[in-house]
C-alpha cells in the first residue's frame, strides 16, 4: 500500500528517461531500470555483456523480470488507456467506419483506405448501436421463450417414445403369438396327415406281402410239378403239359414303394407373399363424400352410418338406398393393396348403378361382408372364418390384370376368399 501510495504521487518517475515516454509493460534488470523497448533495443547487438541504457551497469543474461507493482501504478495504466484509444499512426480515436465497424482519428478518414463509407462520431456512432441492440432485446427474449418451449416439448418425447415403443412391443408380442399358435395348429393337422398316411401305407403294404405269400406258394407248387413230370414217360409228360402251362401263367404281384406325401411348414401369408404385396402395391384410399348419405369424417378416411338421412347434395352419383360410399382413386390397371376396418367390403365398377340395394357381384361389385365369426360373399357362398381369430381388419388385394380381388384377415394373415372376373372398366373401392 506505501509503496503504490508513493508511485502514484511521484507520475514523472513512471517515464522512461531515455525515450521520455511513459512506462508500459514495465520491467526490471539488476540495475532497477524498467523500459523494456529501450532496454531491448540497447541488447539487440551483443551477445556476451548486456548494459543497462540508462547506467551502462552489466548484466550477465539477457533476462527481464515483470515488474508488476509498478505496472498497476495509476500513471501507468492512464498511459495504457491512453494508448488504447490512440490510432496506431495518428492520434486519438473519435471517429466510426460503419462500412468496418472500426474505431478511426480523422486522419485515417483520408482516402483511399475509408473512402466513400459511412464514418460518424463515436458518441453517435454508439448511441446508434446501442439503440439498434436495444431492439434485440424482445426478439432475443421471444428466442429464449421459444427456446425453453421445445425444451419442455423435446423432454416429453422420451415419454412418447417409450409409449410408441410398448404399443410396438404389443404388437409384435401379440403377432409372434399368432405365429405361434398358428404353428401349433399346423404342426398338428401335419403330423396328423402324416400318421394317416403311414397307417394307409401300412395296410397297403400288409396286402402286398400277402398277395406275395400267396404267389410264392403257387411258385412251389409249379416248381414240384416241375420236378415230378421229368420223370414221366412221354406219353404221361405230354397228357400233363397242358394243365402244368395253364397254371405257371398266373398273376404276378406288383412291387410296393414306399412315397410319402412330401409334408411341411406352411407359414402364414403375412411371413412371405403378403408382407411384399403390403409394401410394395400399398394405396391410400380417401373416400368419395359424394357418392355417400353416411356421414363422412373430415380426413375422408372414416363413415359412420345413421338411421336419418343426410341432409347432403342430390349428386347424381350419391347412393341414397343403401349404405354404401366409394373411394378414390379409381383403378385402370395394376395391382393394389389396401386395408379397412372389420365391415362390409369390396371392390366396385365405377358405373354402378345409385338405385340398386346392394352391389352384389352380378351387378358390378365384389365384396364380402362380416355374419358374426364368419363371412359371406354374395354370389360366392358362405366362407367360414376361424371363429378363435377374431378380425382386427381386412385387406383387399385387387390385380386387374389376372381378375382376382382377395380378402384377408390382417389379424392372422389369413386368406378369407378370392373373386376371379375380367375387368375391363375402372374400378373403385
């Protein structure tokens, strides 16, 4: 504290008194001299002896220490603050380059290095700036809200993750089970065929040996005949001849091979053909509201069916009684898939007519529809449905080229029936 007090009474003492300027970045020698420009400069010539350039006393080494204490003297960082705000060439910085954004003395104004920009006076130039930074203020402040928003958002989603994850999980859970209990099931009627199968090769193979048994004794017999009639006279051999030919031309037992119906694992559709036709021919289907007197969702993607009638349009192609809606898009050719809830579904030619009750197959439409754990078709028959695989949704396959519409069961994979026709008109779900 003395010492600080007496170097900020004495600011002459802070110059240098060879360059007169006043000390930055002071240091000390052996000496106490503190200029280290003049000092550097005095050593940039010798090699063994360093004098001071102030006392010429000689330093051994060419090392300078910091002199800390009298580099935090206030004279000292005046001079520093001084500099600072000095152009490096000229002299006091007043003036701003916006074009640069640099600080400049008038004299830097000169051309050619500034010409043409737009240069003002510090003070204007940062009342300017400050006031332009005071306009971030709000946007900055909306960032950070926004910010801090997808913040809360974004630490909600490892809970929905974990939810899409067990939903997923269920899924895949309750299809394995599906798989498995379908397996079982097929490994029981397959090995059941197989045991039926081996007990009917038995039983034919029983008859064979029989049937051999039987001629191996007619064999013997011939074969002693045989032996007997060599020892006849002629007379005797050729009276015998005949009955002896007529019994050796017997029936002759064919042989039994063994082949086994070649037996195996039918896996689901979902594990080979289906699965490809899911991703490959996929559609999205939307429904058409006005061809409908049922109540339409706003996606166009559900109906839900009312006793009441609609107050709607009377668009030509509306079907007004019965309950039926078409989809887009129409299908000219190609192959498409596509999947609905547990209903009453099919294809239809895109002339159908509004006035029929129900678009049956004989009238341009093919379709099944749900009779509690089974289905029918009109103009099919009935096709049972497995009542222990309850629907979730069926799946529509239509290839127009080959005729055929089939229906399955997407809880299973299991195929419910197959219309066959030639198409020759655009098509609709």
């Amino acid at each position: 504290m003395a010492v600080g007090t007496a170097l900020a009474g004495l600011p002459a003492e802070i110059n240098c008194p060879i360059c007169l300027d006043g000390l930055r970045d002071p240091v000390t020698i052996k000496c106490g001299h503190n200029c280290p420009s003049c000092i550097q400069q005095s050593w940039a010539d010798v090699q063994d002896r360093f004098p001071c350039p102030v006392c010429r006393h000689p330093c051994k080494e060419r090392h300078l220490w910091s002199n800390t204490q009298l580099g935090r003297s206030p004279g000292a960082k005046m001079k520093q603050q001084e500099e600072k705000r000095l152009c490096e060439k000229h002299k006091a910085l007043t003036l701003f380059c916006e074009e640069d954004r640099e600080l400049l003395c008038p004299l830097c104004t000169q051309p050619p290095d500034h010409q043409g920009h737009q240069v003002r006076p510090m003070e204007e130039a940062a009342s300017h700036h400050r006031q332009r930074l005071s306009s971030y203020i709000e946007p900055l402040k909306e960032q950070v809200a926004d910010a801090q928003k997808s913040i809360s958002i974004q630490s909600k989603k490892p809970l929905e993750l974990r939810e899409k994850v067990e939903t997923q999980r269920l899924e895949l859970l309750s299809e394995f089970e599906d798989l498995r209990q379908f397996l079982e099931r097929d490994q029981e009627a397959v090995l059941s065929r197989l045991a039926d199968e081996e007990k009917a090769s038995e039983k034919k193979l029983s008859a064979i040996i029989t049937e051999f048994s039987k001629y191996n004794s007619t064999l013997k017999g011939l074969l002693s005949q045989v032996v007997k009639c060599t020892v006849l006279t002629d007379v005797e051999l050729l009276l015998q001849i005949t009955s002896f030919y007529k019994h050796s031309e017997g029936f002759s037992p064919s042989m039994f091979s063994v082949q086994l119906r070649r037996e195996g694992c039918s896996f689901p559709f979902q594990y080979s053909a289906l699965q490809k036709i899911t991703k490959t021919f996929r559609v999205d289907i939307i429904l058409d509201p006005e061809t409908a007197h049922l109540t339409v969702s706003e996606d166009k993607k559900c109906v839900r069916y009312t006793k009441r009638m609609q107050d709607v349009p009377d668009f030509p192609k509306r079907f007004t009684v019965n309950t039926v809606v078409l989809g887009f898009p129409y299908f000219h050719s190609g192959r498409h898939f596509w999947e609905v809830d547990v209903g009453e579904i099919g294809v239809c030619k895109d002339s159908l007519s509004t006035r029929w009750r129900s678009p049956s197959a004989c009238r341009g439409g093919w379709r099944i529809r749900q009779q509690g754990n089974s289905y029918d078709a009109p103009g099919a028959g009935t096709i049972p449905l497995l009542s222990e695989v309850k629907p979730r949704g069926i799946s529509i396959f239509l290839d127009y080229e080959m005729g055929e519409i089939s229906f399955y069961n997407m809880t299973d994979k299991s195929h419910i029936y197959t219309f066959t026709d030639t198409f020759n008109l655009p098509l609709r779900p």
